[in-house]
C-alpha cells in the first residue's frame, strides 16, 4: 500500500466500519477472544514455569555418609562432585545437622517425642546435599554418584550386607520425574493451542475481508473500469483487517492487564508458599507479540482473502 493511498484507504476502512459495523464487531471479538487466550497462556505457562521452577530449585541430591566412613575419602569425594558439570554446589551435612533439620521441618508433638526417645542416640547419617543448575538431570546425575567407586565405599550402606547404593542417594524418586513430565506436557499443550487459536483468528480475518469483497464487488467493478490501480484497490481492505486485528489485540493487552492487576494479589495473599511472579520483561514480551500476531493475522489474513477471492 503506498503512502500516497494509506489516507484514502483509512477512510474507506472507517466508512466500511460504520456501515457494516456488526461484521467488523463479530472479527473484532472473534480476533480478541483468540488474542486474549494465547496471552492467557502464555502468561498462566510463566506463572507455572515459575511456580515449578521455585519447586525445581529445592530439588537436591542427598548421598547419606557411613559413620564409619574416612573423612578424608568424604572430602575428596565432595571435592570430586563438585567439579561436575551440572554441579551447583556439594553441602556436607553432620549426624546433628541432620537431627536439628528433623526436629525443625518435622516440628509437631510427635517429632519432639520421637527425639526425645532416641535418649541422646543419633540414628541419623551424615549426607552430601547437592544442588544442580539444572535440575532436570537430576536423575543422571544420581546414577552418576551410585557408579562412583568411592561413594560405594562411604555409602551409609556399606557395611550393610545385600544394601544397595540406590537407597543412599535420594532425590524424591518419581516424584521428581512425574513432575517434570507434567510440566513439559503443559508447556507442549500451551504451545499447541496458541498456534491452534492464532490459525482461528487468521480463518476468521480471512473470512470477514472475503465478505468485504463480496459486498462491494460492484464498486471494485467501476474502480478497474476508471483505471484504478490493484494496489489502489487492495489499500482499503488491507486497512480495514490490520484495523481489526490491532484492535482485536489491544482490547487482549487491556483485559490481561486488568486480570493480572486483580489475580495476583490473591493468589500471592491465598498461595504465599508458591512463587507466582511473572518477570516483568515476560510481560512485555507478551504483549508485544499480541500486537505483532495481530498484524500478522491483519496483512496475511487480507492479502490471501484478496489473492483468492478478489481477481484483480
């Protein structure tokens, strides 16, 4: 569209929407309502890539220690892991660290008792906590230390005859995997459905400019008579369906705004062991990629409704 047809193409699309206003109203919220749920998922994906990565962040590797086990060999062995890639850090926990942990996380009547009877025994071992920088190998990374010939030789378990090196290294087996399966099925999921809703919007900006054209293919009959040139022609429909969709993504941007503006603090004041922050620059992002998907949707949703439907 030249500059020279962007005013006249400006005006036709506003006398269009005057005229035929519920066909524009029908594509405007169609487009929104399409608009407004790929943002609601992609920023509900950021809440939940936040919620889970607050949970991925306390996942840890625990390989409990023999008492009888070499300090020397326990020193040498965290330095050794240490130096792993994927290795965070590598924490030595104490028999009584231990105990003290028990007691404060397990703070009830019965964990009080439970110690107390224990009459000044630790039954507890001594453990490496390891953290990961991704805790997805976490898994790998714990088959990794049960086949460490030096752990197998520390191992709270290695005096312990038919013990397997499996039950001293803990990291919420199943748990953990079943976690992270779901989270990568949610992401797939919302993923999916935002190529899924942004191919509904384009449908309907197509349908609603090929409309547009059928209404007025007598005008666009006199407009090729006097000479009119195509992109002449084509000017005002693409107006009117990029109108629309940034329209449509506006009013998308608007409604988040407001939700989020209502939402968080609830969930923050109903949910505060959870992290529900979603970063400021996820935010933008969003909503930058609302306003571009619907220009997308505006000038490819046009030009193929005009390629296919109007012969000029």
């Amino acid at each position: 569209m030249a500059p020279s047809n962007f005013g006249y193409s400006l005006r036709e699309a506003g006398h269009h929407f005057r005229r035929n206003w519920t066909t524009v109203l029908g594509a405007v919220v169609t487009i929104f309502l399409s608009l407004f749920i790929i943002g609601l998922f992609v920023l509900g994906s950021a809440m939940i890539s936040s919620v889970v990565g607050g949970v991925e962040d306390s996942v840890t590797i625990q390989a409990f220690l023999s008492d009888s086990a070499d300090q020397d060999a326990v020193d040498e062995f965290q330095q050794e892991v240490s130096d792993w890639d994927n290795v965070a850090s590598v924490t030595y926990k104490s028999k009584d660290e231990a105990l003290e942990e028990y007691r404060t996380s397990m703070s009830n009547r019965n964990a009080s008792d439970a110690v107390a009877a224990l009459d000044g025994e630790n039954p507890l071992p001594a453990s490496l906590v390891i953290t990961l920088d991704d805790p997805q190998q976490v898994a790998s990374t714990a088959e990794r230390i049960m086949d460490d010939p030096t752990f197998l030789e520390i191992r709270d378990g290695a005096d312990t005859e038919g013990s397997s090196p499996s039950e001293d290294v803990l990291y919420g087996q199943g748990t953990v995997e079943r976690l992270f399966e779901v989270t990568n099925y949610v992401r797939i999921g919302a993923a999916v459905l935002v190529i899924l809703l942004t191919f509904v919007a384009f449908v309907f900006i197509n349908n609603t400019i090929r409309l547009a054209i059928s209404a007025r293919r007598r005008e666009i009959a006199i407009m090729r008579l006097v000479g009119a040139s195509n992109g002449f022609i084509r000017g005002p429909f693409i107006m009117e369906g990029t109108l629309e969709a940034l329209i449509a993504a506006l009013l998308a941007i608007g409604a988040l705004s407001v939700g989020l503006h209502f939402l968080m603090p609830a969930l923050a004041a109903n949910l505060s062991f959870l992290s529900f922050d979603i970063p400021q620059m996820t935010l933008y992002a969003t909503y930058a990629a609302l306003l571009v998907i619907g220009l997308v949707i505006g000038l490819f949703g046009s030009a193929i409704a005009m390629r296919r439907y109007l012969k000029v």
